[in-house]
C-alpha cells in the first residue's frame, strides 16, 4: 500500500514539475514577457464605469487579466473583440478581464463598450497613476497576474487574444 501511495505521489510530482516548465514555455512561445522570479501585482483601487471603487484584490483567487488601454489607441481597438470572446469563454472558469483606460472619462469609455459591444469590466485610470505605477510606456500593455496575485507574463502591443494557442495556454493557466 505504501509503495502504491509513493509511486503515486512521485508520478504527481513529475506531472507537476512538467506541466509548470510547459506552461512557462507556452507563455514564452505566445511572445509573453515572463518575470525571473515571483513577482507580486501591486494593489490599486479606481473607479468603474459606474463610479464604484475596485481594488485588484478584490479579484484574488481569479485569474486576472490586467489590460492598460484608450479609446484613440488603434492597436487596443483591435484587440479588445478577442479580449471579448475570451472573456466570455473564461469568465465561469476563474478568469476577469480588467481593461484600465488611461485618461478617459467614464462618458467616453462607457460609449466606447458600449458601441462595441464588450462587457469586460473597465476601470479608469483617470490621472494614470496606476498606469505609471505597472510601469506602462505603451498602450496596449497586458499582465496576466495568477489566483495569489503574483505577475506570470506581461505583453506589450495586440494580440489576438483568442487564437488556439492562446485559448490553449488560458485553459492551463486556469486548471492551476
């Protein structure tokens, strides 16, 4: 019995151990930045669209989706439809997408989901304080931070965010 339990718990270990290296892999071959060593997200409270307060723990034990983004950002305006079809593909399974607009007004960031039919949820980063804070030079610039809030990858410029690989590496962040 207790040879059957080891064999069991080594073959776990194994599993483990190379399941972590595939999915730093997968992050790498989606063209994501991966920090050296654990990196935790630093906490920041702004409004939402409907003047709520939010606080990025307030997400702990989801996977987040931390998106830095404007309305004239060409580049953002073409990857936020496949941050829509990911979101809505992931959402039951742990994962929230938060679209931080940089300098915008409720007003013009509201119509802006509005008329393009994305219900991610957005905050706004009126002063770019939280912006300055991740160290954001350009937009889009993406993080994607795990359920105990530390940093896993960060991108910079669009994505198509739903592609196989993608989808593919969201479903192994989210089986952890």
């Amino acid at each position: 019995m207790k040879k059957s339990f080891l064999f069991i718990l080594i073959i776990f270990l194994i599993s483990y151990t190379v399941s972590a290296k595939s999915l730093q892999e997968s992050m790498a071959e989606n063209g994501l930045a991966i920090p050296k060593k654990t990196t935790s997200s630093i906490n920041f409270e702004l409004e939402n669209l409907d003047g709520l307060k939010e606080q990025l723990t307030d997400y702990r034990g989801k996977v987040v989706f931390l998106n830095f983004w404007a309305t004239w950002c060409g580049p953002c305006r073409i990857e936020m439809p496949s941050m829509e079809r990911i979101y809505n593909e992931f959402q039951d399974d742990g994962m929230v997408i938060l679209a931080v607009n940089l300098g915008e007004s409720s007003a013009i960031a509201g119509e802006f989901m509005k008329s393009n039919n994305l219900s991610f949820p957005v905050l706004l980063d009126k002063d770019q304080t939280v912006a300055t804070i991740y160290g954001v030079r350009s937009i889009p610039t993406s993080y994607l931070i795990d359920r105990d809030g530390n940093i896993m990858a960060m991108a910079v410029g669009a994505r198509e965010w739903d592609s196989l690989s993608f989808r593919k590496l969201f479903r192994e962040i989210l089986k952890q």
